[in-house]
C-alpha cells in the first residue's frame, strides 16, 4: 500500500489520468491524498470530479478556493462568474447536482495524527493547534453539508477579518477558517493574512513571511500537505510537504509518495514521468 499526495488538478484530467497510470494506482491497494483546487483553468473539470469521485474511499480530497467557487456559482448564478473560469461543463452536466454534492461535503482539513500529517489546500494559522484547526474545519463542513450552505457561499468572499479571534462569529469565523485554509501564502507576526502577494517566499510583503515559517506555529509537529502555492512550487522539508507544481499554467503534476518522500512528475502534457527521491 503507497499513500501519494497530489498537486493542484485544476482540471488538468489527462495530467493527473497519466500520473495514475505510471504510478500503478491500485484503489484497492492505494491511497491519494489530493490537495484541492480539483477544478477551474484547466480543459476538463467535469472529468476530473467525475474520475475522483469514482475512486471512492481511495481519494482523500479537501477543498481548495477553486473548489469552493465552483460551489458558489453554482449556487448563485453568472453574476458571480469570472471570465475565463472553464466551468460551464460542469454546470451543464446530466449529473451536476451529484458531482456538486458530493464536492460541498469534502472536508476543509484531513489529519492523520497516527503518520503525524495533516492536509488542507493552503495553509494554518499559526495559533491553530491541530486539535483546534480541525474542529474549525468541521465547523466549516457541517454548515456547507447543510441546508445553509447557499447563504454560507453568497456571503463567503472577502479578505475581512483577517486574523483570528475566539470570539468570532458566523460569516466573519468561517471567513477566516476559509481563507486560511484555502486561500492564505503569507502572514505576519501577530498572525494577520495577506492575499495580494502571489510571488515566492522572496516576495514576502513587509513584516510578513510564508505562514509555515512562522517562529510559534503551534502544528510545527506536525508536517502538513498542502498545494495552492505554484510559486513556491515543490517543498518538502520538516513540517511540510507543498504540492503545487503549476500544471495548469504548463508545469507539472507532481505526487509526493508519503511513505518515503519518493516524487513523481507528469508534465502538463502528459507525455513522461520523473521519479525521484527527496532527499
């Protein structure tokens, strides 16, 4: 049994097809560990979900910002839309309402205390310890599994507040908990997220620095998967292991083998695979 976390699909189905392929992915045998941002900028988002949600138990996905906004269209309606989503597929599938059901009801955080590895598409705050971060995760879950969850999406977007408090409430805490997890790169000491800067960890904006780094993370125990960062690309050093290797923009799929750090790459295309191990 091999246990493999996957980069930001974003659509790129051939890509992530063919990484399964070479790798041998037995669903029987196998687990992936999928990072979010399923879908959205790539040719083919609707079979992404289609083949991700047949494989059942065998894939672990949470849900990425792409995710989430595919949820919130489909929820609200075009005045929503962005321009150049690659969405309409989905929304006009025979099967929509399944696919989009199944996707609203995947978790915000997944955390295998036993391995010592949590998941979520972006990134934890600091002050978060696992056990807290996990809770605020099902929170999230609970209401988008819900009847509620039309109002949760219409009233989600926004970058305020930007740091947590225990005393936050509604719209304003799960804000918070989503954006963390699904949308934050850097914060700064006392914790504040910053979401225009998009560059590497060099690009930090001013007393800010890539929220991993943070000098009294309360997770440094445990490494946590993570993708949404193609700038930053693929890491895996103590505390984490970051997946996003920019496929949809002509980069690669990677995944990262959790057993032994062994990292396989598919170009975007799809043609060849790499295999090496971290070291």
């Amino acid at each position: 049994m091999a246990s493999y976390a996957i980069g930001d699909i974003q659509g790129c189905h051939d890509a992530f097809q063919a990484l399964l392929d070479t790798l041998c992915f037995d669903p029987a045998r196998d687990r992936l560990w999928l990072v979010g941002d399923l879908v959205n900028r790539g040719p083919d988002s609707l079979r992404t979900l289609r083949l991700v949600r047949s494989l059942g138990d065998a894939a672990i996905s949470v849900l990425g910002n792409h995710d989430l906004y595919l949820l919130k269209v489909a929820s609200s309606g075009a005045a929503t839309r962005k321009r150049h989503d690659t969405l309409q597929p989905v929304l006009d599938a025979p099967d929509r309402d399944e696919l989009l059901d199944w996707l609203r009801r995947r978790p915000l955080m997944h955390l295998d205390l036993a391995r010592g590895l949590a998941m979520v598409h972006a990134g934890l705050l600091p002050c978060w310890t696992a056990a807290q971060a996990q809770a605020l995760a099902a929170e999230v879950q609970a209401v988008l599994s819900s009847d509620a969850h039309g109002a949760l999406l219409a009233h989600l977007w926004g970058n305020q507040p930007d740091a947590w408090r225990d005393d936050l409430q509604g719209i304003a805490r799960y804000r918070v908990i989503v954006n963390a997890m699904t949308r934050m790169r850097f914060c700064s000491l006392s914790g504040r997220m910053e979401f225009d800067a998009k560059g590497g960890p060099h690009k930090a904006p001013p007393d800010h620095l890539p929220w991993f780094e943070h000098p009294q993370r309360a997770t440094r125990e445990l490494t946590v998967v993570c993708g949404h960062w193609s700038a930053l690309g693929l890491r895996i050093q103590p505390g984490l292991i970051a997946t996003d290797t920019g496929c949809v923009w002509g980069g690669a799929l990677t995944a990262v083998c959790l057993e032994d750090r062994q990292v396989h790459q598919v170009p975007a295309a799809g043609q060849r695979m790499t295999t090496r191990k971290h070291s």
